[in-house]
C-alpha cells in the first residue's frame, strides 16, 4: 500500500497494489490453462506425427505391423518354452507388447518434453504443461494405432467382450495421467542434466525383462509377488486383463493408483520449485 500526496488536495491517495500469485497458483494456473488449450497440443502432436512418418505410405501402422509380426514370430515359440497354448499366449504377448510401447514410449519421450520444444518455448509464451500434454497426446495416437489389432484378436482368438472393458478404459485414463506427470518430472530433470534421457532408455531395456510382458507371471512360482508390485506390470495389467476376459490381479489398482498418486506428488513439487528455470536451463 503506497500514499500519494497531490499539491491541490489535502487527502493522500491510497494506491493498492495486488499482491503477486505463489508459485504454487502460478503453476497450477498453468496446467489448467495448458489443458483448455487442447486444439493446441493436440494439432502439434498430430504434427508431430506427420512429420515422423512423413513420406511413409502406411505411417504409424507400420509400428503395428511390427508388433503383429513379433507377436506371431514369439507366440509360437515362446508358448512352447513357457508351456503355455498357442492360442491363449499370443493375445497375452500382443496386448502386454502394445501396453509396453505406449508406456515406454511415454517415458523416453517425456526425457525430451521440453528439450524438443526449444524453440517452441524461447519465442512463444505459452503454458509449459502444453508440451507435457503434446507428449501424452502424441503416445497416446499411436497407442490408437495399434488398438486396430485387438478386434482382430477378438475374432481370431475368440476373446470375450463383455462390460470389463470398461476397466481396461478406466486403465487408459490412469495412464494418460501417469503420462502427463513423467513428462514434466523427466521433463524438468533431463532439461537440467541431460544424462538422464540415455539412463532412462538403459533402466527401461533392464525393465522390459523384468515385467511380465511377454512371460507369465505365474513363471515366478514364489516370487511372483515381486511381479505382482511392479509398478510397471500393475499398469499393463489393468488394460491387458479386461480385454483378455480374465481377472485383474488383486494388487493391480492400488499399486498404480499409489504409485500414480507419488508420482503426482513428487512432479507437483518439483514443478512449483523449478517451473520458472525450464527456460534458463534450456
């Protein structure tokens, strides 16, 4: 509060000014702002797209392609190394290989969330959080790629469909938030140390063997609960089971809604202390 005093009048002034937002209402007032601007990240995701496949007749259908491929060429053998049929291993190996690349996909990308919108960022003052929503909008359309195969898992494997996809929905919508807060944790750290993006690329291929992704994870015997708390199984679990007709493990959702409700926590935090250094550091 400030008084000015004017040479004709007796009476001060008062001038008051606001005072200024915390940090804490600045960022969340840019993950709303970010969000409202869907057309935004949205159109750049598809943009990022095109340009990824572009002179490429059949585009992101050819990562399905590859997983259809995979998952014929290993359903036949590894269903004999884990003694398991043909016929039920293969949608397992197919939707677990699907689930995986949308959630590794996630994660290496979200290293490079503000990195790759460099330019983006030095001359457009726009919401940080847009180029976090680019990331899990980008994953999440070719995730939409690859689903085309599961109808026809349906029909080959004769898979039930039933009111349990509704969980496997469910699931996609909990991973989309899990999305969004890796993109800007990964995003924020890698931004300031630019190790960490090959770190995460190596932990994720030590990962891929440790998940239950393309083998049961009955295969552990007594161990198998060191599979089952597995933060990365809890979310392939939670989409793979409804669409294959069996039950989710028991410990499936709350490990994943823990484990999204840390991470959240964590990237809040680190968000409001750092959001106004993702310039400077780039």
């Amino acid at each position: 509060m400030v008084s000015i005093a004017g040479p004709e009048t007796e009476d001060a002034a008062v001038v008051e000014f606001a005072p200024l937002p915390s940090k804490t209402a600045v960022a969340w007032r840019d993950l709303v702002e970010g969000f409202r601007r869907n057309w935004m990240w949205s159109a750049l995701a598809l943009q990022d797209i095109k340009l990824r496949y572009r002179g490429s007749v059949l585009g992101p259908f050819w990562l399905t392609i590859t997983t259809l491929v995979t998952v014929f060429s290993m359903g036949f053998i590894y269903s004999h190394l884990f003694h398991t049929a043909t016929i039920s291993y293969m949608p397992y190996l197919g939707m677990g290989l699907i689930v995986w690349q949308l959630i590794s996909s996630s994660i290496t990308e979200g290293c490079n969330t503000f990195l790759a919108s460099l330019e983006l960022i030095q001359q457009v003052p726009v919401p940080f959080s847009i180029h976090a929503y680019r990331v899990v909008c980008r994953n999440f359309i070719v995730f939409g790629h690859n689903l085309v195969l599961v109808p026809v898992g349906v029909i080959v494997f004769q898979l039930p469909v039933d009111w349990h996809l509704l969980e496997a929905g469910a699931g996609c919508i909990v991973l989309a938030v899990n999305g969004l807060w890796v993109a800007i944790f990964l995003g924020i750290i890698s931004t300031r140390f630019r190790d960490i993006a090959p770190i995460v690329a190596s932990f994720l291929q030590v990962a891929f063997f440790l998940t239950p992704v393309f083998w049961p994870i009955d295969a552990l015997g007594i161990y198998q609960p060191l599979a089952e708390y597995n933060p990365l199984f809890t979310a392939i679990d939670v989409i793979r089971a409804p669409v294959l007709g069996v039950p989710i493990m028991p410990h499936s959702w709350p490990v994943l809604l823990l484990s999204t409700a840390v991470g959240c926590a964590a990237t809040c935090y680190l968000f409001v202390r750092y959001r106004n250094r993702i310039a400077y550091w780039i």
